[in-house]
C-alpha cells in the first residue's frame, strides 16, 4: 500500500501520469478491504470467545460468508494479472524516474523492512496458498461433525480454486512468453533460407502471405527447454539458440539488428519474465533469432551421441548430433551441435528423448481414439 498509495499521491501531482495504476496494482485496495475484514471478523469472534467462556465459537458463520463469498475471487483476479504486473513493472524500472519514487519515496520506508516491489506484489499469491492450511488447523480442533463436515468441504472448495487458477496462470505466462519468442524470432523466407530457389519479384508478394510466424500461437504448444549452443559448420562455428517444443524442435542464428535498434535504448525493450535470463539479456542487447532451417517434427527427429574417439578426432566437444528426416526416412539436414559442458549435453540429450517418447504416445493415442469410432453407415 506504501508503493501504490505514493504513486497515487504523486499521480495527483501531476508525476508519473503515464503509468497505469491497474497494470501494476490491479484490485489491490479491494483485496486489501475484504481480507482485513475477514481478519477483524475473525478474531472478533475468538476474543467473544475468550471474553464470555460460555459462548459458542461460532467459525461456520464466519468462514461461510468470506469463503463462499468475495475472499478467493478477489485474490483470483489479483492473481491472473501478477504476471502481467511483474513484465510491466520489468519495463517500468528502466526509467530514472520512476526510479526515483521506487528508492528515494517508497523503498526507505521503515514498513518496507527493505522488501522491494516484486517481493511484496507476490505476497498475496503466498496468502492465498495460506488459507487451505488454516481451514485445516480449525477443522482439527473442531469438535462439532456437521461443522467439521462444512469445514471439510470449504477447504476441498478453495484447494479446487488454487489449483484452477495455477492453470490459468500457467496458461497466461505461456501466452506471454510465446507473444514476446513470436516478436523475437525472425522466420526469413524461403529464396533468403537458401540460394538454390529462385522466385521473380512479381511473385513474391503472394508467397509472403502464407506467413510462418503463427505457428507459435498454437494454445496447445508449450516450450519444453531452450537455450545457446554452437552448431559446428564446414569453415566455422556458429552460435545457436535452440528452442524445443513438445511437438517440434527449432533451431535458430543468434543475431544483433543494429538497424532496428540504432539510437534506441534497448534497456528499454520490455522483457518477459519468464523468458532464461541469458535470452532476456540478449533481448535487451537487441538480439533476435533467425530461424536457421524449417522446425524440426518430433517424430522425424534422430538424436545421435558423438563418440568420444570421434570428438578426439574432430577435436569436438560435449558434441551431439541431430538428424532431421522427411516421412520417406530419407536425411533432409544434419546438425552438429556442441554443449558448453559435459552436463548441459546430457541435460539436452534427455530433454529430447523425453520429448520425443511424450509426443510419440500421444499421436498413438490419437491414432487409437480415432479407430474406436464406429464406421458411418454406406445409407448415411
């Protein structure tokens, strides 16, 4: 309340007028108003407990009204706009001025106890994990059944909602993050990809429309594991960042556009937070990643280990090699990947191999649900 009440103070001054008091904050004042409701509710009733021995302790009433009421739904939607808050505050933090409130008018604040911003904006996610913990400790000093009973199913109520909402909130930071990797990587056309095809000008137009960059909207697609490698070519070695999918694999060239970021502060470029912090880093230094060949399908992926009498020989290291095939089994591309170290090799090696047999399982399985259903009629 300390960061949002200055900020509002400030606002009204005139200061920091652009920045948007929902994005950061969302319903916080309303979170805060039922919360400590519930609180004051809460320990009104123990202390008419403590006071008058004869009185019953009465928590059904209590926990009914907050539970089944506004307490988890508050905290819902203060919770689906946490991460869109941390990538908007990420950005925020780059400019003197709202440095400026968050060190010199926020942070110094004794009630702070030196907590920054992010720490104290995750608080309520913490607070709502909290409550199936207090329910529980109530439900096993309860002596009553049918309160028990009710106990009981509010606490299965509120588990259902956290875990609802984790879904919801992995789903929003997956979209995040594919919104920023489609702006990141860069899929060049076919006659740039490779010399050999050549199009006339007049027809570039019309191939130009059917567009590779949506194929990162998928809903169901998700980012498995991704990071720097070096691909080893016929005259060099070239940096790579490889993104692995749970359907496809894509391998792309590490690149800085001096153009696009001339005279720019790229400090500024806001960043998602879930991205590995050597990608956002890259992001911020204005890298992007060419697409290097066509993303490579799971199921036409060979994944070879480097011998060591090979690695000695070719004087490779941490070397695997990937194979990528067409549905004839014919050998479309072959690449010769290095790993920084012994470990990251392995961790790349089993991340596909485990990507690979999940994503064979569930093409069989749709294969074998497609089967089960009955044949149509010839008369239909």
């Amino acid at each position: 309340k300390i960061f949002m009440n200055t900020l509002q103070y400030l606002q009204r001054n005139e200061f920091l007028l652009d920045v948007d008091l929902w994005r950061l904050f969302a319903n916080l004042e309303e979170l805060n108003k039922i919360s400590l409701s519930f609180l004051n509710t809460f320990f009104e009733t123990v202390k008419e407990h403590v006071s008058k021995s004869d009185s019953p302790m009465d928590f059904s009433f209590i926990l009914g009204m907050f539970f089944q009421g506004d307490l988890c739904q508050t905290h819902q939607i203060y919770c689906l706009n946490y991460t869109s808050a941390v990538f908007y505050l990420e950005k925020l933090r780059q400019r003197e001025d709202f440095g400026i409130y968050l060190k010199q008018w926020c942070e110094q604040n004794e009630q702070c106890k030196r907590l920054h911003l992010p720490e104290l904006l995750v608080a309520p996610l913490h607070r709502l994990t909290r409550y199936p913990l207090l329910l529980n400790n109530i439900w096993k000093r309860s002596t009553d059944e049918t309160e028990k009973s009710f106990i009981q199913s509010l606490k299965e109520k509120v588990e259902k909602s956290i875990w609802d909402l984790e879904g919801k909130v992995k789903w929003l930071d997956n979209f995040q993050k594919f919104r920023q990797l489609q702006e990141v990587i860069i899929w060049p056309q076919v006659w740039d990809r490779d010399k050999r095809f050549f199009v006339p000008e007049c027809l570039k137009q019309s191939l130009r429309e059917n567009s590779s960059e949506n194929i990162l909207a998928s809903v169901n697609r998700l980012l498995l594991h991704e990071g720097r490698l070096t691909l080893a070519e016929s005259t060099r070695l070239l940096d790579v960042y490889l993104f692995l999918f749970n359907d496809f694999l894509l391998i792309t060239k590490m690149k800085r556009n001096k153009k696009k970021y001339a005279g720019s502060d790229t400090s500024l470029i806001p960043v998602c937070p879930s991205l590995t912090p050597e990608l956002q880093s890259f992001i911020r230094e204005g890298g992007f990643c060419t697409v290097l060949d066509q993303p490579i399908p799971l199921d036409r992926l060979i994944l070879k280990n480097i011998e060591h009498i090979h690695v000695t020989v070719l004087s490779l290291r941490n070397a695997f090699l990937i194979q990528h095939e067409n549905r004839y089994q014919q050998c479309i591309a072959v690449f010769l990947l290095q790993a920084p170290t012994e470990t990251s090799k392995a961790t790349w090696m089993s991340q596909i191999e485990m990507a690979i047999s999940n994503h064979t399982t569930r093409l069989e399985t749709k294969k074998s649900t497609a089967l089960c259903f009955p044949v149509e009629s010839s008369e239909i």
